[in-house]
C-alpha cells in the first residue's frame, strides 16, 4: 500500500534547471535528487564532498526523509552517500544536501544536473522507554547473538 503525500517545495535559485525529485518508475520507492552545481565536482578516491540538490521541502510532522545511494553509482564506481541513510527531520527547512564519497579506485566526476542520491519519505515512530531490569521476560529464538549468528 502506498500512501499520497503533497509536499511544499522550493527551487532555490542554484536549483532552476533541475527537475524537481522524481521516481523513474511507477513503483519506485526512491526519487532521484540531482546535483544543483555550476560546474563539474571531481571527486578524487577516498574523498568526500557536499553537493547541494538546490531544494528544501517542508515535511509534515511524523515523517522524515532520507538520502541513500544510487546502486548504480555505488557499483560502477564505488560513489555512495557517506551517512546513508541520511536523516531529514521533519522540522528541517534548509536545503537539501548529500555526502558524497569516492571509495572507487578512479576520479569521479560529478556533472551538474546529475543524479546523485535517492531520497525516501516515510512515516516514523517515536519511542518512549520502560525501564526494565532485564530483557529476559523478552526472549527470542536468537537472544544475545549477533554478528553473523544466523550465518554468512
């Protein structure tokens, strides 16, 4: 089930010749956010740069977004986002921007009017806590393992 959301944007003057996020299929969960530069961006291995979208949005409270890398960046050329999934609060108003880092081998270049990241809008919970002593009133098949556990 997907839900319909009609958001406010705004095209920030860098922003103007891009298009606005878009999905590339009808099914798709993430919009294509684009590089608002003037110039190229050569993003050298094992560098990162912080590209502007030239967008800002306002999200209504209970959602967020967030960034994530574009698979097809990230295995053609080791270019990911740095802190994905990046979190946008749903009280952010600033514009839109993305970590990008170089873990390939060669120089990347980053045109203007790229596709650059995804950007997902989803609802979120907020948690409160209980205070427990122990979590042994709560057991599961796997308890206290982790790493690699369930196998490789």
């Amino acid at each position: 089930m997907t839900v319909s959301l009609n958001l406010p944007i705004c095209v920030l003057p860098h922003g103007q010749t891009n298009p606005l996020p878009t999905y590339q299929t009808s099914q798709s969960a993430g919009m294509d956010l684009h590089a608002a530069i003037s110039e190229e961006i050569i993003l050298e291995p094992g560098h990162r740069h912080l590209i502007p979208t030239g967008i800002a949005f306002a999200l209504p409270n209970g959602y967020e977004a967030q960034i994530r890398s574009r698979s097809g960046l990230s295995v053609k050329h080791g270019v990911i986002v740095l802190n994905a999934p990046a979190t946008i609060d749903s009280d952010h108003r600033g514009e839109i921007r993305v970590v990008l880092i170089n873990l390939g081998q060669d120089s990347f270049s980053v045109q203007p009017g790229m596709r650059i990241a995804q950007l997902i809008i989803a609802p979120y919970t907020q948690t409160s806590w209980n205070l427990v002593p122990s979590l042994e009133d709560y057991p599961t098949e796997r308890d206290i393992s982790g790493f690699g556990s369930t196998g490789l």
